[in-house]
C-alpha cells in the first residue's frame, strides 16, 4: 500500500466525523429517519423560515397598499436570499450536506424567489387607473 492510498483512506475515514454533524448544523430538525430531502421538502423548509414568511408578508403589504418601498425591499430581499441558493459561500458544506440527505436541490426555492421577485415588479413598475 503506497502513502497515496494511505493518505487517501486516513482523509476519508477523519472526513466522515465532519459530515455527520453537517445536517446537525444545516438543518437541525432533521433526522436520517427521515428519509432525504427533495425538492418539495427542500422548498417546504424553506418556506417555514420567518425571514421567506417576512418576505411574503412585505409582498401582500406593499401590494395592498402600493408602498413602493416595500416592493423594493422584497425584491432586495428575494435576491439576498436567492443568490446564496444558487452560488452558496460554503459549496462543499452544501454538498455534504446533500450527500447525507438533509439538503434538497434548490431548484423550486430559487424559482419561487424569482416569481416573488417579479411579482413585486409588476406591483412596483404598474400602475392602477385612477378614476375620476
């Protein structure tokens, strides 16, 4: 056995420690009995966070009472919370992350920022008649 191998089976068996307290960090209400995330369950968490249910609110708000400020504020914030989705700080937390199961692909999240994003412009950017 050459110090490549060596080396290669000392690094996997110290990394396995490490992933195993991924999903403990990432998503503390998960257990492995609970079967891997997918899509549906990776937007059902993320839609529980009080900052996806402050956005939500900001959204019916500013377009009930067409405050521009608040429209403009959901769509900073859609981005804020879009942009880490798509090209995440840490990629190689997010894949061990998904490589145990607690983690779902962040497909439908990012495409329901996006729709809240231009659901806000068209409530910024059009305008109701008046009437007379």
């Amino acid at each position: 056995m050459g110090p490549f191998r060596r080396q290669l089976i000392l690094f996997m068996a110290s990394a396995a420690p490490a992933m195993a307290e991924v999903c403990d960090k990432a998503r503390p209400g998960w257990t492995p009995g609970d079967g891997p995330l997918g899509l549906w369950g990776e937007l059902a968490a993320f839609v529980a966070t009080p900052a996806m249910l402050a956005i939500v609110a900001a959204l019916v708000a500013g377009w009930y009472f067409r405050q521009q400020v608040l429209l403009s504020a959901v769509m900073l914030g859609c981005l804020v919370f879009g942009i880490p989705q798509r090209w995440p700080v840490n990629p190689d937390l997010i894949a061990a992350a998904r490589a145990e199961g607690c983690m779902g692909p962040p497909t439908l999240v990012i495409g329901l920022l996006a729709l809240i994003w231009c659901g806000a412009a068209v409530g910024l950017f059009v305008r109701r008649k008046r009437v007379t």
